[in-house]
C-alpha cells in the first residue's frame, strides 16, 4: 500500500466532481440527500459525474436515513442498477439492532457487486463491539476501507481509538487489513497526527464546501487539504 494519502472527496453532483478533481481529490464519494448522511443517487446522477471526471468513483448504496439495511431486495436492486451504469467501487454499511454488522444485508450487496472493491462507512462507528465487527467482515470480497470517525461524535472525540487501529492495522492484526480512510468532523489540525501514526486515507465532506452544504464543493478548500497531505 503506498503511503501517499489517498483524499476522497463528497460530490452531489459533476460540479462538485470537477471542483474536488482540479483541487487534487484522488476519490468521490457519491452520495445523494446529505441531510439523511448520504444517500444512494441516481443513476443519471452518476453518469454525469462519470462522464465529467476521470478520478475513481465510490458510489453509496444506502436507501434511508440510519444504518439499518432496510429493504435488501432494493438495495441490491440499487447496486446492480449501479453496476449496469458502470459504478465499480462501492459504499455501504449495515447494523443488525444489537449494534452488530448485518450480514445477511452486507453479504448480498457484496455479492451483487462481484468483487468490486469497497468502504464499510461510518456505521462501523456505531458498532456494538468494533474489533469484533472488523472480525467479522474481515474476510468479505472487496472490503479494502473503513470510513470512520473513531467514533460516532466525531474525530475530536474518536483519535484514540483512530490511533489504536492504525498501530494494529501497521502489526497487521487479523481484521485490520483494510485502509482507514478518517472523516467526520476531519479538520486540517488532525492531519499531522494522524499522518505521523501511519494513516493514508482522508475523506471531506463540509471542508471542501467553506460556503455550506447548500453551495458546491470549491477546488481552493481541496486544493488546500492535497497541499497538506503532501507537505
């Protein structure tokens, strides 16, 4: 894995995608409805961002707020619609109510996507037990990231225990293999921590968007957090 940080940037729409891309984002995370946390968008929506930019796409497949699965015979719906489109990187996480990873859910969707390679998001950060989750998931096609906050309040709240998985993940403990990828109230003073302890993944959302999320994603606040990351 190399160590040149990796920043995925939240896109809505090709706006955004062609902002994050000239401002030095290596990755989109596409989502729809940022007010329900990030949504599955349309297939059209995906085809316009696909069609304006030439960086890797991660597509949300994620049909309501929460992170119960919902209607699993949609969401694999969803991720084959996706897959008809051309999508061929992925976003998805699932709770059974106890705080465990759903894996009837997960498991149907990962097959549905064929070895595509994805992120378990931030459920990950409302995980009953999170070692035991990674355990768990550990062996599942494709997983190769975890987006996570260390915890449900955010980086602030979350960097011990962002620290702990990453001196596990440099021991190559078993269910730490997948890169973390830090976002979730990220901001450019957690950097240099999180860099000197080994991490090469970032993920913004707000951070690109200085004017809010009702305003697009701006190549200077991207641009801003690429010159960091490689300082």
């Amino acid at each position: 894995m190399s160590n040149r940080a990796v920043l995925e940037v939240i896109a809505l729409d090709a706006e955004d995608a062609v902002a994050a891309q000239s401002g030095g984002a290596d990755r989109l995370e596409l989502i729809t409805d940022m007010a329900a946390d990030g949504l599955t968008p349309s297939r059209e929506t995906f085809g316009r961002i696909r069609a304006a930019v030439d960086i890797r796409l991660r597509v949300m497949l994620r049909l309501a707020d929460g992170f119960a699965a919902g209607d699993i015979d949609a969401l694999v719906e969803a991720a084959r619609g996706m897959r008809a489109e051309g999508a061929d990187e992925f976003v998805l996480g699932f709770l059974d109510p106890d705080g465990s990873p759903d894996l009837v859910a997960v498991e149907r969707v990962v097959a549905e996507i064929e070895g595509c390679p994805w992120t378990f998001h931030r459920a990950i950060d409302r995980a009953a037990d999170r070692d035991a989750a990674r355990k768990q998931l550990a062996e599942l096609p494709g997983l190769d990231t975890y987006l996570t906050a260390g915890s449900a309040d955010g980086v602030d709240a979350g960097l011990p225990t962002l620290l702990a998985e990453a001196a596990a993940s440099e021991r190559s403990e078993p269910g730490y293999g997948a890169r973390l990828l830090v976002g979730g109230g990220l901001r450019l003073e957690h950097v240099p921590e999180l860099r000197a302890a080994g991490i090469t993944g970032f993920h913004i959302g707000g951070a690109a968007r200085p004017g809010g999320w009702s305003k697009p994603v701006e190549a200077a606040a991207v641009r801003e957090w690429r010159g960091l990351l490689d300082a």
